[in-house]
C-alpha cells in the first residue's frame, strides 16, 4: 500500500530569516509612517485619501492617515509570525507594496512631485515582508510504501 503524506518541514535558518525580514520589514513600515513622504509632511500627517486622490490634504487624526495605514500594515506583518506558512506576512507585504505605488502614482500626478525618505523606508519594508513570507516554508509530499 502507498501512502502520500503532505508535510512541512522548517529549518532553523528559515525561521531565523523569517523572523529577521519579517522584524526589519516591519520596522521599515513602522519607522517609515513617521518620515517625511511628501511636501515635509510625515506620513501621520498625510490623508490616506492620498492612493486614490492627487489632491490630498493633511491631517492629524493618525488613524485617517497614510502613516497609520502603514503602521497597521507592519504590525498585522508581526502578528503573521504566528503561522508557518507565512501567507499574513506576505499579504501584509503585499498590501503595504500596492499602497506605496498607488500613492506613488497620486504624488507623480500632483502639481508637486517631492516623495521622500518615509515612503521609500515603507516600500523596502513591505518588499522585505513578502521576502520573509516566501522564506522559510518548504511544503512537500512523502511517499511511504508499505
């Protein structure tokens, strides 16, 4: 009789770097919200209207912000080193990547085009959190033949 069993195997070198991308891309997102992103303004400070509008405002509810968004992103990154899979780090890094364009684009259609150090510290951050979700994790099928 042959039986197929499906498991899954991590080392300790990939959940070394899993935890260490995870933990610096978090960071970056993190860190980056507090940066300047555009006209002087730190990420706290910029509506999250920002990804979907070009003539974007400030504010200082943190919540309505892009900062915040970023925030929230980074620790919903941390909170997916729980599970083995790593399948929340990288949505959280996909999420933050597809957040940084669509206020790329909305900066590059404004009258001022200014995008600074914030921004770029969130988009390497989002890159690195969907690196540390794909590390680690190795699937595969074991074949037992009795």
């Amino acid at each position: 009789m042959v039986m197929h069993h499906t498991t899954s195997r991590v080392g300790p070198t990939g959940v070394t770097s899993r935890i260490l991308l995870t933990v610096v891309g978090a960071a970056g997102l993190i860190v980056g919200a507090f940066l300047n992103w555009t006209r002087d303004l730190q990420g706290t400070h910029v509506s999250w209207r920002s990804v979907y509008q070009d003539t974007f405002g400030s504010t200082d509810n943190i919540v309505q912000s892009i900062g915040g968004a970023s925030i929230l992103v980074g620790l919903i990154a941390v909170l997916g080193l729980a599970d083995a899979s790593g399948w929340l780090v990288r949505f959280a890094g996909a999420v933050g990547i597809v957040g940084s364009v669509l206020f790329i684009i909305q900066v590059q259609r404004s009258s001022d085009h200014s995008l600074q150090t914030g921004l770029w510290f969130a988009l390497v951050g989002s890159v690195l959190c969907v690196a540390a979700g794909l590390t680690g994790y190795r699937g595969g099928t074991v074949i037992v033949d009795e």
